[in-house]
C-alpha cells in the first residue's frame, strides 16, 4: 500500500500536468508537422481546414521557399501570420507571405510561374517588434505580419513563405482561429506539439527536465512502497 503522503504527491503531480495542459489547451494551435518537402505548388503542404487554428514549424534557409495549400469559399474568414522566435541573431527576420489563388485580383511580382493572382504581404514594421509569449510552449514570439480577409471565390489557395533578404532563420506560420481539441489530445496531440516545440526553439533543458518528471512520476510510488515494505520486514525481525 502507498502511504498517505506518497498518495498526496504522487495525485499532486498527476494535478499539476493535467491542469497545466488543460489550462494552456485554449491557447495552443494544432500542430502540423511535415517532412519539409513542400518546396513547390504540387508538393505543397495541405492545411486540412483553413478556419482551424493550426501552427506550421519552419527553418528558411536564404532564397528559399515553402508553399502551403487550402481549399476556402466564398465569403470565409481567412486569417494568417507569421511569427518568428525570440531567439539571438533572428532580430530582424522577416521572411514574406505571399497569398495566391483565382479570387486574388492583384498581381504582385513573385519569381515562381503561375496564373494565379498573387498579393504580397512583406513585414512593414519596426525592429525589435511587438512580443508575445505563448503558455503552452512556453516561448516568447515576436510578432511579424498578418492577414485578416474574407475569401473572395471558391477553390484552392496557396500560401507562399519566402526569403527575400538573404537571411535564413525559424518562422511559425499560423493559419485559423477556432481553437479544436478533444480530450483526448491532452495526452497525445497536446504532448508532442509541446515537445516539437522545444525542439523548434533549441529548448533541450525542459525537454530533459520534462523526462525528469515523467519518470519521477512512477517511481516516486515504487519508492514509497519499496520503502514502507522494508520497514515492515525491519520491525518483524527487530
């Protein structure tokens, strides 16, 4: 049996982790993770539904490019922003969106063939920009563009992030507002986007304090009961 106190830490702990990932659940973006091929219009990323809030991870090297892809209908809330890291030697990057599809009426200048129209959405703010921290993951961004629209027509966009200031650095491309979780995400999909974030951002000291805590879980328990047996034998041969 586990004693008393070995009850109230081990429950602790186990309150401590479902309440901080619950808590923090409204506030995070579904993560898609890919294998960094959508370098192109016909191995672009897919974004199952653009009204959900979704985050994209990505490392730009210079003159790069990465394309995303959605299907959208007329008069939809189409929201998208970039946002870049706090993290040394990023201070000023600024990689740019470019929004295309049949419903865009402008054609901006952009070095890829394409009949689509094609609007451009460069960072146009100062430097350092306005910071925000995010809970879940723990990290502080700092802001760079976005864009608010309704859809114009029905059919398939694209979403284009490219370099054009010959600088190579981490981006996060969110798309969506709607927040979508089940329970059960508190133990799987809210788990790995917390560690793919760490990763995003070079954060190995929670990741090793986060295994710290996940095997205390268990043996603080093994120890309590391991420890309360031993006693017992003791006081039987004493």
């Amino acid at each position: 049996m586990i004693s008393k106190y070995g009850k109230k830490i081990f429950l602790l702990i186990v309150f401590s982790i479902f309440t901080l990932v619950s808590f923090n659940q409204a506030h995070a973006h579904q993560l898609i993770t890919h294998d960094d091929t959508h370098r192109s219009f016909e191995s672009s990323l897919h974004i199952p539904d653009h009204k959900i809030s979704w985050a994209i991870y990505e490392n730009l090297g210079e003159n790069e490019a990465k394309f995303y892809s959605f299907e959208a209908k007329h008069g939809e809330s189409l929201y998208a922003s970039i946002v870049v890291p706090k993290l040394a030697g990023l201070e000023t990057y600024s990689p740019t969106l470019v929004l295309l599809g049949e419903g865009i009426f402008q054609n901006d200048e952009i070095p890829f063939v394409t009949s689509l129209g094609a609007e451009k959405f460069p960072y146009k703010g100062e430097f350092p920009s306005r910071e925000f921290y995010e809970p879940f993951g723990q990290v502080t961004y700092w802001e760079r563009q976005e864009v608010r629209m309704d859809v114009p027509l029905d059919g398939e966009y694209f979403i284009i992030v490219m370099d054009e200031q010959n600088q190579s650095g981490k981006y996060s491309l969110a798309i969506g507002t709607i927040e979508d979780f089940s329970g059960s995400d508190i133990f799987t999909t809210l788990p790995k986007a917390w560690l793919e974030t760490k990763l995003f951002v070079n954060d190995y000291i929670s990741i090793g304090i986060a295994i710290i805590i996940l095997i205390a879980i268990p043996a603080i328990p093994i120890f309590l009961i391991s420890r309360k047996i031993i006693l017992k034998q003791n006081s039987q041969t004493s």
